[in-house]
C-alpha cells in the first residue's frame, strides 16, 4: 500500500471499513512516516477533545442557559421587515440609478452644438427684439 494521507483521517476517527483498517495497520508497521503522523494526530483529536470537554464542565448552567435562549431569540426575531425595508432601499437606489440614467443626455447627432448655438442666438435676438417693442409700447403709453 502505497502513503495516502486521506486514508489517516479516517483510521482515527474510526470511519474505515474492517478490511480496510486491518490493510491499513499492515502498512504502518512498515511506513515510519504514516506511523508518526498517525501519533502526532491522535494526540492532537486527544488534546481537542478533552479541551471541549474541560470547557463543557467549566461553563457554568447560567451561562448555557443564556447562550440558548439568546440563540432561540434569534431563530425567533421575524427578519421580513428588515428584508422588505433592504428591499425598499435597493428598489428606490435602482429607481434612482435609473432617473439618473433617464435624465442623461442622448448621443447627439453631428452638428448638434451649432444647432444650440443657432437656437441661443435666436432666442437672444427674440429676446431683444422684445424689450425693444415693450420700450416703444411704454413710451407710446407715457
């Protein structure tokens, strides 16, 4: 059997099939590499669980009793007005967006600017030429 380091997780969480495990004895009876890993895990999965259950036993009841409820607070916490209110913020950002995107001048055809400045010169001229009836019609009236 060839090194498979997959294969030592599985030895040490006892996840292997008889044959399998039986195989995979033979083989660290002859690998000093595997052998030592094997050792060197298993004593880390010894350290983690005995610390999981050193902090079980030191926590005290008050403290679980706490944590839990906190955790069925949340689990109970109806979350639809937060999700329609996020809801209504995107919608009106995505309204706004496309106000923007609406109020954002067109590609212009060719010659555009000398059409504004044609209508600017005209409106001037309008412009003037009333101011200049209105001075004449005051003047008629005074």
């Amino acid at each position: 059997m060839k090194c498979c380091k997959e294969k030592i997780s599985f030895y040490i969480d006892g996840e292997m099939a008889q044959a399998e495990k039986e195989a995979f004895i033979k083989h660290l009876e002859g690998c000093g590499f595997c052998t030592k890993l094997v050792e060197e895990l298993s004593s880390q999965k010894e350290m983690i669980e005995n610390l999981f259950v050193r902090l079980e036993a030191e926590a005290p009841i008050e403290l679980k009793s706490r944590v839990m409820a906190r955790i069925e607070e949340r689990r109970a916490f109806n979350w639809w007005p937060v999700i329609l209110r996020r809801i209504a913020v995107a919608g009106c950002m995505a309204g706004l967006v496309f106000a923007l995107m609406m109020s954002y001048p067109k590609k212009k055809e060719e010659g555009y600017m000398s059409q504004i400045v044609a209508n600017s010169i005209e409106e001037r001229e309008e412009a003037y030429l009333l101011r200049e009836q209105t001075k004449v019609f005051l003047n008629r009236c005074l």
